[in-house]
C-alpha cells in the first residue's frame, strides 16, 4: 500500500458534538419521563404541556448552566497551573530544563538531539510553558470563549430533544393517547440518537443505539407505573 492509498481513521469528536450529546441526552429523556408520569396520573393534555415545557425550560437552564460552569473551571484551572509553570521556570528552571530532557529521552533520542531539542524549546519562556503544560501535564489551551458556547449548545439541544416528546400532546384528547404517541416517536429518536452517538464515540452502533433506547423506556415506564401507583 502507498502513502497515496492510506487513509487515517481517527475519532475526531468535538467538543461541540459533546455538548449536543450531553444536551440531547438529557432533554430527550427526562421530558419523557416526566410526560409520562403525568400521563398516568391525569388526563388533561394542557397541564401535561404546562408542565412539559416548565420542565423543559428549567432543564435546558440547568444544563446550560452546568456546562458553562465546567467550561469556565476549565479554563480556570489551564490558567492556574499556566502561571504555576511560569513560576517554576523563573525559579528552577534547573528542575524544569530537566523535565523537558527526559521527555526526549524517553522518546528514545540520543543525548546529543536531546540537548538540542532542549535548546530549542527553552529559548522562549512561552514556547517553554506551553510545552510543559502540553507534555507534562496533559493540558491543551481551552477555548476562552468556551462557556458560553457550551451552555448555549447543551441548552438549546436540551429544548430541541424536549419538545419531541411533548409535541404529541398539543394534537391529542388525552393523556394516554398522547403518550401512546409520544413512545413511538421518542423511542425511535432515541434508537436514531444512541446509534449515531456511539458511531461517534467509536463503539458498537447497534448496542449503544439500543442501550439508549432501553434506558429511556424504562424511565418512562417506571414514572407512569409510579404515578398510577401513587393515584390508586
């Protein structure tokens, strides 16, 4: 096989496609949980919309909040251990030299390519941290402005995966028959949903895209028998 004819295979996930996954997930899920418990419990359509898109707007709230506060921890925490880098190189850059050596060394080069190497990354104390932070610590440099993209993806995937189990209700008499509805259409976005996210993430599509769908259903049907249990 030529270079030509090779092609890299690789997951190439992003961290938007994450935030989808994450708010999709959810949003998805838990309205159709809640749908249901209320379908067993009453069977005015209009409280279970009400509470439905209640639900829904504090769920997408709650999980937007959440990712941009993990957002906003994560670039905290990069530019705390950034300047303790820094810190470091000004005070032992002995310790520090040597820690750029061994990475070399144990990349397998010899000791004179090492101190070039070495030469070459400490010429510039920026060069310098950020390769510490890189290959010492594992740390890629965040998105400064990846908070506030990640609590609007999770939020707004949260209310799209919301409504699809809710919108049955607004064209149906009662509750049972909304939810009657309401099942075939979530069950199948969540078979849809679970397949494409564990081609995504590498794993079998078909297990992934039926866990997912099992996960779901046994929400559902545990808060209706809840709720049905609770009203007799």
């Amino acid at each position: 096989m030529t270079l030509e004819q090779h092609t890299e295979h690789h997951l190439t996930s992003s961290a938007m496609i994450r935030d989808v996954v994450i708010g999709m997930s959810d949003g998805l899920t838990v309205p159709f949980a809640l749908a249901a418990g209320l379908s067993g419990a009453v069977q005015n359509t209009g409280l279970i919309i009400i509470a439905g898109l209640a639900e829904i707007a504090a769920g997408s709230i709650a999980m937007g909040l959440g990712g941009y506060l993990a957002a906003k921890t994560e670039v905290d925490y990069y530019n705390s251990e950034l300047q303790r880098e820094y810190s470091e190189i000004e005070t032992v850059p002995q310790i520090e030299k040597q820690e750029v050596k061994d990475f070399f060394a144990n990349l397998g080069l010899s000791n004179e390519t090492q101190d070039q190497a070495v030469g070459e990354v400490i010429k510039d104390k920026d060069r310098w941290a950020n390769f510490m932070m890189k290959y010492e610590l594992g740390l890629d440099r965040p998105d400064p402005k990846r908070a506030r993209k990640s609590a609007f993806n999770i939020g707004m995937s949260y209310i799209v995966g919301g409504l699809i189990p809710l919108l049955p209700y607004f064209f149906t008499g009662n509750g049972i028959d909304g939810l009657k509805i309401s099942s075939a259409i979530t069950l199948v976005c969540l078979f849809v949903f679970g397949y494409f996210k564990s081609r995504i993430t590498g794993v079998n599509a078909f297990s992934g895209a039926l866990r997912v769908t099992v996960i779901g259903a046994l929400a559902a049907g545990c808060a209706f028998g809840i709720a049905k249990l609770i009203q007799s």
